[in-house]
C-alpha cells in the first residue's frame, strides 16, 4: 500500500511539474495579483491596432479606447477572479455601454465568465462562451 501511494504522489507530481502552463496551480491571490496591470488588446490581424487598453485594479476594469477619428471613450465594469484545480477564470461584469467599443466588444458579449488560458510573460489571453454557443476570445499584451 505504501508503495502504491509512493507511485501515484510521484505520477501527479510528474504531471504536475509536466504542465505547460502552471497558471492553472495559481492562488487566485496571486492570479489577481498577476492581471491588475494595464492591458493592450491585441488583434488576431497583425495590421489592424485597436487603440484599446484595459486596466484591472481592485476588481474594476477601465477600458479607454480611441476611434477612427481619435476621440477617446472610457467603459467600466467589474472583473472578479476563480481559480478551480484544473482552470481559472476572470468574470467581467457590470458593462453598460451603448455601442462597440474599438475592438468590437458588445457589452453583452463581455458580461460573462472567461477562462483565463494564458496569463504569463506579459501575455494575457481569455476565451469565453458566447450566447450562441461560439468560442470568442481576447489576446492582450502588457503595457
């Protein structure tokens, strides 16, 4: 018995130290500690600039992006974050606004729960459920 339990702590811990991506082991201490930051949106065209920054801080999100024509327009909300044992998660909520913001967001597609897939080396990438059932996400870059 006791070489069995001597096996399977040596595999998780194999697994474990296997994982690519040890966001998933965070606190959700240290993986709210990690996203309040300012946060550019990055866009899946490498051509196209959103003008878009996010700032996480104290459970709210700042949004300040600019338009075609350069006026700038800020959008808050609120985020909160939840770390299971095999994912983490970042819910936004609380955004009202009227119409798409620089990148395109509606309010309603951001007022969810997003699994956090990456959030590491300046790099912070989200994906979500929308309403219809489609995989959305948001790529950011550290600012």
């Amino acid at each position: 018995m006791k070489n069995l339990l001597l096996l399977a702590f040596s595999f998780m811990l194999l697994t474990v130290a296997g994982c690519e991506n040890n966001d998933l082991l965070l606190s959700e201490k240290k993986l709210n500690s990690k996203i309040q930051n300012n946060w550019k949106v990055l866009s899946a065209s490498t051509t196209t600039d959103y003008n878009e920054i996010w700032s996480f801080r104290d459970g709210k999100v700042v949004i300040i992006s600019k338009d075609e024509t350069g006026a700038e327009k800020t959008v808050t909300g609120n985020y909160s974050v939840d770390a299971k044992i095999n994912n983490a998660y970042v819910t936004l909520s609380g955004f009202t606004y009227p119409n798409q913001i620089a990148s395109h967001w509606l309010a309603s597609e951001l007022n969810r729960k997003w699994t956090i897939v990456e959030l590491d080396n300046g790099v912070m990438y989200i994906s979500g459920i929308d309403d219809k059932n489609v995989i959305r996400s948001i790529e950011f870059a550290q600012r």
